[in-house]
C-alpha cells in the first residue's frame, strides 16, 4: 500500500538485505564461534509459496475502501519481529494469518470497524508498526474470524502547542515520520526504540515502549499528556494536563494496556528543542561488578545522563571492545540549553572511584556527530543493524534473542549471574554447543537497573522454535526467581503471560479484567494478551 | 491515645496555639485590611459543649481492643482540615461523627475490621492524619453506621535497603514520625507537604500528595516502589521493581485512589542521602508575566531545581516582599552528591533572560540553613504556621482558603488572569466586601505549572460554610473553565467530586467503577468519594 513495501518475512523494506560485507562477516564471525565449516541456508519466503488458508470473512461493501484480503498485506500481519516469528516466517508457516487487514484513516473508520467486529463477534488486533518481539499482534490459532486493523496511515502531526512544548500526534506514525514533521520547527520527540523506523507511537504507548533515554524520560509514560483511545463503547480522551493529583490517573490505564481496551489514535507527547550540547564519554572498568557500582552511583547522585549504557565483558566483545573481562561505559549528558561539563566531569569522577579509566571523552556544542564516531559510534552502528543481522541469522538456524527486566539494585549481582549461568548452561544443554550469553544496562533508577541481554545458539532447523523456547523458559524462569520484572520496556504480549501472571497481584488481574468487561464487553480485542477471556465468552 | 492530644476542633496538638505576638500581627493586620474595628472572636469548642449523636454501633468483643466510642476521638474523626470543617467544628456542627473509631496496629485486625464491616454492611472511612482539606474522611450524612479505621498505630520503618535505597514504611507514620527512624543512618524521604507533620504516608500515596520538591519528584506517586492494599476481597502487594513495562501499572490505581478500594497499609519508598549541598537565590521581577516565562524556561531547561517557587505580586506583599508589582521566585538546588553552582548560575542567566534581578544567592555545603533565613526563611515560617493562623482566622469569621491547579504553559497566563478576577469578584459578591487572592507556582513541568491560590474574605458568623461555597465554587468553575485539573496535589474528596466528575472520562469512570465492584463489592469503603454507589446498593 505504499511504494516499497515491508517484507512480510522479515524486518525493513523488500531488498533492503545485509550488504556482502556485513553477511561474510557474520558468517566467518559465527561459523568460528560455533566451529562449523558451512552454514545451510534458508531462502526468504515469496509469497507465491505460501500455503495461505483462505479468509474467513467478506468485508461489508460500506468498509471496502479500507479493508483488504490480498495475501501479501494478510501475510505481513501474521507476525510480529521476535525469533519465534522470524523462524515461522523461514518455516513458511502462516497457518494463522488475520483473514481481513484494515486500513482506518480516521476515528469515524475505526468505530466503523469495531462496530462490525461487534455485531459479528470478530476477533480485533491492533497492529502498528508490527515490531512486537512478545507475540503481541499475532492472531490467536484458535480464533475463528480475525480482522487486523493497522493504524499507520494516521500519521499526521496536527498541532503543535509551542509554549508548553507538546504536539498532538496521530498514533500511528512511526519514528521517522513524526520526527520528519517535527523538524521543521526546531522540535523532535527524541524517543528512540531499536524500532524507531517502523514502531509507532500507538503502538510504544499501547506497550509503554522504552527509548534511548537511560534516565528520568526511560518510557514513552513520561512523555505522553493525554491520549485518545476508541474502545467498543466509544471515544475516551483523557484530559490535557502537565499534572493532576485527581484520583488514580487514567493515562496509566491505557499506557500498557496492549490493544485490549481499545486503539489508540492520537496522543499529545511532550516534545523539545534539538539538543545542542553534547557531553560524552567512554570509561574502561577492569571489571563489571565495579563497573555497576559505579552506575549505581552515578544513577544515585541526580546527574541524569541522558545515555549510562554499560556492556559487560561479552557485549563489550561483541562490540569489539576490551579483553573479555573488561566492561564499558558509554555515557552522555545532552541539552538544548546549557554545556554539560560540570556534570559529566563528577560522573566521571563517580566512576574514578570505582576504579573506572576514561577512555575518551567529548564536549561539543552545534548538532554533533562524536555518537556517531568511535566506540559509541561502532556499537550505534551495530545496534541498529541488529534487526537486519537476525533474518540472517535465522536462515542459518542460529537462534538469537534478547530478553530484557528491571532490578533492585540489591538483587542485580545475582540475578545477573544466575540469569547468564542459568542461560548458558540451557543453550548448552539445549542444543549440544556452547552458545552466546551478553547483557547490558539500558536504563538506570535511584534503585535498580535495567538488564538487557542477548543470547544466541546454534539450532535445528526443525526444531527452531522448540529449542527456543526450551532456552528462552529457562532464562526467564531465573529472570522472575531472582527478582526481575517479566518486562521493563517488550511488554507482555502472548509470549510472556505465564510469568507475568504470576508477577500481577491477583486482585489487580480482576480489577484489570473488571475494567475489559467495561469496555470490551464481548471481548474481542487481541484476546490472549495481557489476559484471556472469560470461560465460555467463545472468543478464543 | 496518646500523651499529646491531637485538637479535634483545628489543627496541632492541643494547647498548641498562636502565640500573643502571632494573634496581634494577624488581627492587627486584618483588621486593618478589611477596615474593621475589632473581631468577634468565637472560642473553640470543647469535648463537653457538643451534642453528639449516640453511637448506632456496638463493638464487638474480639475487636474491643482496637475500637473505641470515646466522645472525644469521635470528634476528631469527624473532620478533615479544610475551612468547612473548621467552621463547623466552631459551630458545634459535628452531626455527623463515626460511630465507632479503630486503631488497628497490624494487616490481621485491619481484616478483621473489615469482616465486621462485610457482614454487617457498616460504612467504613480509612483515616490517617485527618489532614484531607476536600473533604476526603468525613462520614457521609445519610450514612446508616460509620467505621473509622485509623492507622496512625502503624508507624514504623520496618527495613532499609541501602544498595537500592528504598525503605519499607508502615502506612499510618506522620512525616516526623518515619524522617526520626531514617536520620540514624543518614536517610531522609525528603516529602515535605504542607501537612507534614500530621499527614501519613498512606494518606499521601491515597491522595497522590505533593512533596516540597518543584521539579521531577512532585508527587508521592515518584516515590512509590510498592504498595501493600488491604481490600475487603484480600490482601494486594504490588511487586518491587524500579520500573516496569509489564501491563498497565498496578501502582498507579492504588495511587489516588483515596480510601475506596482497600486500606494501604505498607510501602518500599524511594529514600535519600540527606542533602549537603545547597545552592540558592531569590529573583526579583517587575512583572509577574515576565517572571512566570522565566520558569517555564528554567522548567524547559533541564535544570531541576528541587524549589521553584514563584510569588505573585500578591503572595510576595503576603511574605513582606515587592511593592505590590513584584514578583519574587524562590530557587533552590540541593544534592548529597555534588555542588551546584553551575545549575544554579544557568538558571539565574534563564531569569536574567526575562528580566530577572538576583536578590540574594547563597552557595553552602553540609547541613545548611540558609533555607531558614532571609527572604525564604521567613516564608518558610509563614508557610508552616498557616494551619494554626487557619483556626484563629475561623474563630474571626475570617474564610480563608487554598485551591490548585495544573495548567499547560499556554493557558496559564488566561487562568491566572481570569481565576484571580472571578475569585476577587465572587467574593466581593457574596460578602459585600473585598477580598485577599494571591497565587504561587509551586511545582513546574516542561509542559506547565501547578498554580495555588490563596483567598481570604470576611465572612458572617453564621453563614461561613454557605459563603464559603459561593466563593469556591466560582472560583473553581474558573479554574476548570479556563483548562485546569481540579486538584494538582489536593486530592478529590468529596468536595472537588462535580468538577472531577466533569474532568474525568465517562469511560474512564465506568473502568474505575468495575474496578470498585470487583475489589469493594457492598461498595462500603469511603462512599461518595472518587464515585457515588450504585443506586439501590443501600450504602448512603
């Protein structure tokens, strides 16, 4: 539906695939690490080799304009972008595409749709840019009817208020598209997913997305006003206020509320100048129990770096840094008002103490390229890349994840131990070969960390998704044994229920059910997330 | 029940009153102001003087214990603090008293208490400081049987994690109460509402109070890590993770909640190291436009200065400051960590920008008093006796009272403008005379400012609650009118319920509504407040 269109296989554009280079680097890098001669490889999926179940559905003649069964568009909205996905994806397994994808242009649509999906109790999944890594857009197999309704052709910036700093955006404009219309006023959201070129902001506030800020703004919660949601009993607003202590704040009900209380179509989300001011540095620790120390002072003195990314000996590997037991610290404080030195000196000297070596350092003013350079600009660089490597990956049955929590800092030395401990020996275990286990923190508070790790191992082609799981269970088991929440910026999707129901108070998982049966009586948006339906409701 | 007596009349312990000194400046000064010769000075009541309605419940014994009918602790469970609660008290108006008041000291006699209530469908109203100005812990009328649960018994730090720096706090400690058993090791939450030294940390996080801090940390809900809710369907403990992306925020429903959907009874509370650094100034400005676009730069800016009071002309004259044009801003930064010269100096450029003055400034390590003296010293002062000036003022027919707001940078400037002329006019409306109205921001965002107004006018002895109302409502209708929340910090109560429920989305309502049902379903808890029962539920 537009000029280049998303690969409905993997992640970007059709044809935008890993340069030579980068495919014989990950080859050599991964068949050394593996010690394996040669890879099998998988080709892509075309679309003409899809076994496709035929739609379920006629599309009423009034809704026609906005809605379509082609193969293409109902195959790009079977899945979202985790391993699971990508492997079904190569396993040419779509047994349960959504049978009707939609394309509201505006609320009147959206009411128009739902009240269809009403008045013929068909199942309703929301669907943004389609980056879930958590199962979260996927219609459920036992579902009888599925309409997907994508919201990315609402995507205009409609205002902006320039004294408070805020614009009213639609929810279904990705990164790109919304800091392109912001631009020319001077503004930017500065809200930077890994997915930044393709999620969305409904879909970061339906799953209350993580950015690059690693404190104070580290959700997309601290930047939103007030949002519109369309549930199935009509339009609710919430107010536009920069604060309100008047009873529990409505926002938090539908940041995080995944698609199933209703669509989110436009949000006012603060907004501000470019940053001007850069202040950044690059510090070598001998070893990474110190190094969190030292972001734990850091987190804890109210500097607030807008970066405070730590790599542990692995990931620092993976990013060609340091001797396999050192760790690295990339921090940078940025302003669009003042030079940063001051600050960015006493995190260092925090770091000092805790025995960290400066290993570069940078203060500039203008619009600065020094995170593009150097070790920040390498590991950047890759980082980004990241979703393009996976589909690589995949065809060559490496299986490859990320899973991510938050901590008390009391309990992060030994969850970080135990979770990488834990993972390793699962892998092993899993697949007969040692395999890949780094971590990361993205995200600082007063009192914890968010931890980010990266596995990878050598699969069976056959068993891709088992074998994930077998590992993937294992590694979150010890996440949730050792205090980590299921989830500090994926969300929870289908794929995490089983621990984050076990993380939900009981009697918050009734006031949250009592609050669907408010809104979507019948049930019938993306059943299975966060909650299932009622016994008997014969949604799912 | 305890050595010193709370009053139940007005605010402090008993005894504890105005000097001689502080009653001649007040009466001098507004006798002067509203052209009087001398006050009609009503005395407080005592315990004797009221005729208080009989208990229409008995105790029974496995809770007699805890429950008490005592005249006296009926009375000062009656009220809250606001000004119609101290006319009536000085009006011998207690009519409607709970007939029973409990103490319970731990989770198992809460539950207990709240069986008896289930099975008897008594009416039962949590208590904590009894510091509410809106109306949020008074028996509702045409309540058959009131249970008051107070939990000022539960007051303890029951543990410390200092890696994480987060405290485990009952529920029923008063700010002095809990800052005592932190200072030994060095620890301070540093929340310093208004009410401090009687309001508890569950009335807090039920209300969503606002703390001293002006930037960042504004309201409990920032420092909250977890909750433990006594509901009367069973015991709510929300998990300790320093942030989390699992589903919409279970913290966040109890936070606001204000008594009507379980008893709080613990919280994991963010601490701090007790601040020994301060940097300081105090901004004179010639207009108070100027001033208030000085903030919003200095909010905008990224600074987080932790005291960003801006007087207005009026609130500075109140405080002995300006000439009646001025406006002064108080700015304050404070750390543990590092100084903070170069914050402040920013800041003081940000005001010099819109034609800011610095008037004083003060650099200071260790424990620091410059916040005791000078210019923001003595409004400090001024600032904590109000409550106490509050009940001489009652005793004068004297109506004083405080509301707020938060309101985007854009239409504050009109909300100001406009709430001032129609509060100066309803009051001149409704007594025949002139009126005091000044205003402050107390707390700035990059997107707003929370606005909070004082107002004192010359009432009729016998109609001070009626005036009272044709002032406040006018006023309020003003602040909603012109796109303020109805409480910024205040809470909602009873009082601030019309405004509420027109600012409050219809479908949000329903959410909260079958949230209720499901954890308070005989919707016997704290009726009327945040939502009114269901019709024929035989509550009120």
């Amino acid at each position: 539906m537009s000029a280049r269109r998303r690969k409905f296989w993997g992640w970007g554009y059709e044809g935008d695939i890993l340069s030579k280079e980068e495919l014989s680097w990950l080859e050599e890098t991964w068949a050394a690490f593996f010690g394996v001669d040669q890879f099998e490889v998988t080709p892509p999926p075309t679309v003409e080799e899809i076994d496709l179940p035929p739609p379920r559905l006629s599309i009423p003649s009034q809704l026609a304009a906005i809605c379509t069964t082609e193969p293409y568009e109902r195959l790009r909205h079977t899945y979202g972008a985790s391993f699971p996905d990508s492997a079904r994806a190569f396993a040419r397994d779509f047994s349960h595409p959504p049978d009707v994808v939609a394309y509201p242009r505006n609320v009147q649509e959206i009411t128009a749709l739902l009240d269809w999906c009403y008045a013929q109790g068909i199942v309703t999944i929301p669907f943004g840019g389609g980056t879930s890594v958590v199962g979260g857009v996927e219609p459920p197999p036992v579902a009888e009817r599925v309409l997907t309704i994508d919201l990315t052709r609402m995507q205009r910036v409609l205002e902006i208020d320039e004294a408070s700093q805020v614009a009213l955006i639609e929810a279904g404009a990705a990164g790109p598209v919304l800091e392109e219309q912001l631009r020319p006023g001077g503004w930017t959201l500065r809200f930077f997913p890994q997915s930044f070129e393709f999620s969305t902001l409904g879909g970061w506030i339906a799953t209350r997305a993580g950015g690059h800020f690693a404190t104070l703004a580290t959700h997309i919660d601290d930047l939103v006003e007030s949002v519109e949601l369309v549930t199935p009993r009509g339009v609710i607003v919430s107010p536009r206020f920069p604060a309100s202590g008047a009873g529990p704040d409505p926002l938090r009900l539908w940041l995080g509320s995944e698609g199933i209380l209703g669509l989110i179509t436009r949000a006012w989300v603060r907004i501000v100048r470019r940053p001007r001011f850069r202040a950044s540095a690059s510090v070598r620790f001998e070893e990474f129990e110190k190094a969190s120390e030292a972001v734990r002072a850091i987190a804890q003195a109210g500097l607030y770096p807008a970066n405070c990314r730590l790599l542990d000996p692995w990931e620092s590997l993976g990013s060609g840094l340091g001797n396999g037991r050192q760790a690295f610290l990339v921090l940078t404080f940025e302003s669009a008002d003042h030079a940063l030195d001051p600050w960015l000196q006493r995190a260092l000297e925090l770091c000092a103490d805790y025995g960290g070596a400066t290993e570069s350092q940078a203060s500039e003013s203008g619009p600065g390229e020094s995170h593009r350079q150097g070790a920040a600009g390498r590991w950047r660089q890759r980082f980004l890349r990241m979703p393009w490597y996976r589909e690589a990956m995949t065809a060559r049955s490496i299986i490859t994840d990320t899973f991510e929590t938050a901590v008390t800092w009391e309990r992060f030395p030994r969850l970080y131990e135990q979770v990488r401990l834990t993972t390793a020996q699962a892998i092993r275990e899993v697949t007969g070969k040692a395999g890949w286990v780094s971590c990361r923190l993205t995200h600082v508070y007063p009192d914890g960390a968010a931890a980010y790790f990266t596995f990878c191992a050598l699969g069976k082609k056959e068993a891709l998704v088992q074998q994930f799981w077998e590992i993937k269970r294992a590694a979150l088991n010890a996440v949730t044994e050792h205090g980590g929440t299921i989830t500090h910026h994926h969300a929870v999707g289908r794929d995490h229920r089983p621990w984050y129901d076990r993380e939900r108070p009981m009697l918050f998982a009734e006031a949250l059910r009592a609050t669907k049966q408010a809104l979507d009586p019948r049930w019938l948006l993306n059943p299975g997330v966060l909650l299932d339906p009622p016994a008997g409701s014969g949604v799912i």
